[in-house]
C-alpha cells in the first residue's frame, strides 16, 4: 500500500489513498472477469472518505469472525445502472 495506516511494520488499515493501489492488485490478482476496476476504485475512495477499514491478522486468536464481502460480476453493469 502507498499511504496505509501502519502499526508495527505493517499495514493496519486501508484508507481512500490507498484506493488506486489496491484496485491495480485486484486487477492483476482478482482477474477471473477481466472487468474494469476503477469505477470501484472511485466508490472505495468516495466510501473511505477520511476513515480508515481495519486490515486484521487472520492468525489473532482475538478475532471473534471476520465476513467476506464482494461482488461477483462485471462493475460495468453498476456504471450502466447509475
């Protein structure tokens, strides 16, 4: 990540400046439909504003449960329904 909250030498959270990066890693690493990702990318920034989403260690026997959330699909359908 360019700008990620940091605590202990890694990342912590995912802020709106970190929105391009991350969309560039779903792009090459997320590429099962080949779709565009930056209206997404727009939507996480705009959503982010000045917060931040947590980044938690899969391994932290504190986390009580963690929930996936996607989307499966083309994101151009999204930018059509606008």
């Amino acid at each position: 990540m360019d700008q990620g909250e940091r605590r202990g030498g890694g990342v912590a959270g995912l802020q709106a400046d970190d929105a391009t990066v991350f969309g560039r890693g779903t792009a090459l690493l997320g590429c099962g439909g080949g779709g565009r990702v930056d209206h997404m990318v727009s939507a996480l920034r705009f959503a982010l504003g000045d917060r931040s989403v947590p980044v938690v260690d899969l391994d932290d026997p504190a986390l009580g449960s963690v929930v996936a959330v996607g989307l499966i699909g083309s994101t151009t359908v999204l930018v059509e329904k606008m």
